[in-house]
C-alpha cells in the first residue's frame, strides 16, 4: 500500500544527512564536552560550531543560543524561568487562550505558585485579540507568551505587532514560542521583539529531544536544572553532541529551503482548500487573510463526526493525518483551541489537521482527494444515524 505522511505538524522525518551525519558523530565523537583531554575538546568544538550555525540561522550572537531537550522544555524555562527571575519586578503574566499545552499548562501551574495569569482570548479565525492584549497590561506584567504559529490550525499570529507593542516596556519579557514556524516563515527574534524564542529540532527533520532557547541578551533566567554547569550554568547536564550536531544542520537546511517550501506548501495548501471546500460538510478552519495563515498545515471540521474516526479510516486507505497536537490527540474532549475560537462542541470534537513539506506533490493531494471521498461516503451514514437520533 502507498503509504502518504501529512502529520508533519507532529514530527518530520528525519533527513537522510542528518542521520549519516549524527551517525558519523556517534562513531568518532564520543567524548564529553566537559572533559580536558582531546575527545573531550573536539566534542565542545562540534557543540560550539553548532551554537553558531543556529545563531547564523537567527541572524542572533552565539552566546544567545542554550541547548534543551526539545520544545516542551524551552517553553518551561523561557516562561518559569523568567516569572521567578523578575518576580521582583511583578507577578502578572499574559498570554493567549490557545498556546501548546506545554504553555498553557505551565501558565496554570504558575497560577498555583501566586502568580497572575491573563488568557487573552482569540477571534474565530484564531488570531489573538490586540485590543485585549493591550486592556490587559500593567505595570505588574513581566512576561508576554504567544506562539507564532498555532500547532492545531496553523494560524499566524501577529508577532511583529505584538513585539512593537512590547518594545518600549523594558521590564515586560516578550516569549515566542516558534516550533511551527522556524523552516517555514522568517524567524530572525531581534526583528520580531522576541526576548525569548523557543525551536525544537523534530519539527524540522532533526532529531527527536533536542530543541534551543534564544535567550536575548541582557535577559536572565532562573535555571531549571542545576548540576555541572553546562549552557554558563543556565542548564546543567551533559550535552547531546550527536543530536546538537543534527539540529544544527536540520535546521540550516530548512532556513535556506525557506523560500521554496513557503512558494511550494502554499501551493499545496491551495489545492488541498479547494479538495475540503468540495465536500459542503466539511468546513475550513482560519482565515483567508493573506498571510494568516501558515503554508505547511490546514485544518478543517466535521461537526457531528468525532476525529478519530476519520484519522483511522484515512489510515486504513495508507493516509496518515491528525487529530490535533500529537501531545493531546488521545484526550477524547473538544479541542481546547477551538473550543476557545468559539467553535461548537460537536465541530471542536471533529478537527483534523494535515500537515505538510517539500517532500509531498499535487499527485499525492490527488490520492488524498480519492481517498477523503471514499471516506466520507462511507461515514456519512453514521452522521446522518445521529442526526436523527437527535431529533427524537
């Protein structure tokens, strides 16, 4: 069976370079980067060239790159570490009422520690409410956290807007959560406003785990991990050189493909909206604003059918798709994000997302085309059963 990837949003596939090259590290480049022997100096030389390929990519200074385990730790530091850092200075955070969970859960959490949180909310495209972000600061706020572009439904937040708004308040932290972005729109922080910008490597063919935090510089964070002393003693532990290595190459390869995977996504993305709009149950998700939304990843609804049922009939015709976030697509209630983009219970129940790259043609959007049809005709009957049944 011909098997067709559109859970990009998820992870990517490893590219094959960075597997030969993480595979070459692996063989030769075993030494701990804290030791003072040779292999140990090479592994730190392999770590710091990496520093600077990523900082080129950012257009930023090495020393404003630190090492993580992946997206879900640099959105915890960027966010947990500043609040305690500039705790001093206030305890009211904001941020949007549709981040990834790995914010929004930690914005709840902090709750829990005496902090103040303020959930901007969003309109029915998902863009954030300006004017409620403005109402919204204080003088008590030190944090701002908004992603730019949403994991679900692929809107594009206005992070340059935001980050002007922010740029005359010097004591409130401006944090950018960009795994869906770096690869597919310009990520350069500086430009942005972005004190802090969180990537993770997987989003963009690299290694599983890994992930960086562009710390600005002048910005200071309270360490979530202590021990060595590694990344200047902001997080301790001993460096993945391999994965560091691959990271820095994924994500050198997709800033310079940047250009050609917007122009050919976008094409993409244009035949798939016309493929969904054919099926008048159906419905598309965001806007059609130029811009608002990002090239890689559509989403669409299907009121009264849940999700799973569609991803697994896909599935079972060798099309692999989403239900939402990977990390919360086995929770069986309506979709947080929708739900908040005032979407019915029934429609936030049915989303499902594709997500896409250079590697996918309009020939495969033709085969899911086929496919969709098929689907659909074979699980109308159990929406119209329902339909029924809730009339009676």
């Amino acid at each position: 069976m011909y098997l067709l990837y559109l859970d990009y949003a998820a992870t990517a596939p490893m590219l094959p370079e960075v597997i030969d090259t993480m595979t070459e590290v692996m063989k030769t480049h075993y030494g701990n980067p804290s030791s003072l022997h040779r292999l140990g100096i090479d592994a730190q030389t392999l770590v710091a060239r990496s520093r600077e390929t990523i900082a080129s990519a950012l257009h930023c200074k090495a020393a404003e790159i630190r090492f993580t385990s992946g997206g879900t730790e640099s959105n915890n530091w960027a966010i947990r570490g500043a609040a305690y850092r500039y705790r001093h200075r206030g305890t009211h955070l904001i941020t949007s009422q549709i981040e990834h969970d790995s914010v929004y859960a930690t914005f709840r959490q902090l709750e829990q520690e005496g902090f103040r949180v303020t959930y901007v909310p969003v309109d029915r495209t998902g863009r954030i409410d300006m004017d409620a972000l403005r109402a919204a600061l204080t003088d008590d706020t030190i944090l701002v956290s908004v992603m730019y572009v949403n994991n679900e439904m692929g809107r594009v937040q206005p992070i340059r807007e935001i980050g002007e708004l922010l740029r005359p308040r010097v004591k409130t932290l401006f944090h950018v959560d960009a795994v869906q972005a770096l690869g597919k729109l310009q990520v350069v922080p500086q430009e942005l406003g972005a004190d802090l910008l969180t990537c993770a490597a997987h989003k963009l063919g690299g290694p599983k785990g890994t992930g960086f935090l562009y710390i600005r510089s002048g910005v200071e964070l309270q360490p979530l991990l202590y021990g060595g002393g590694q990344e200047q003693g902001l997080r301790s532990g001993t460096e993945n050189v391999p994965a560091i290595v691959g990271m820095a190459k994924a994500v050198r390869i997709a800033v310079q493909q940047q250009p050609q995977f917007a122009a050919h996504t976008a094409e993409l993305r244009t035949k798939l909206e016309s493929v969904i709009g054919a099926h008048p149950e159906l419905t598309l998700s965001g806007t059609d604003e130029p811009g608002g939304m990002a090239p890689h990843l559509i989403h669409f609804t299907y009121p009264g059918m849940k999700s799973e049922v569609l991803v697994h009939a896909l599935e079972q015709r060798g099309i692999f798709v989403s239900a939402r976030s990977a990390c919360s697509s086995s929770v069986e209630k309506p979709s947080r994000i929708l739900t908040a983009m005032g979407y019915t219970d029934a429609a936030a129940r049915s989303g499902i997302r594709l997500s896409y790259s250079l590697q996918q043609t309009l020939g495969d959007v033709e085969r899911f085309d086929r496919m969709l049809t098929e689907v659909l005709k074979a699980v109308k009957p159990q929406v119209t059963a329902r339909s029924r049944k809730g009339r009676n």
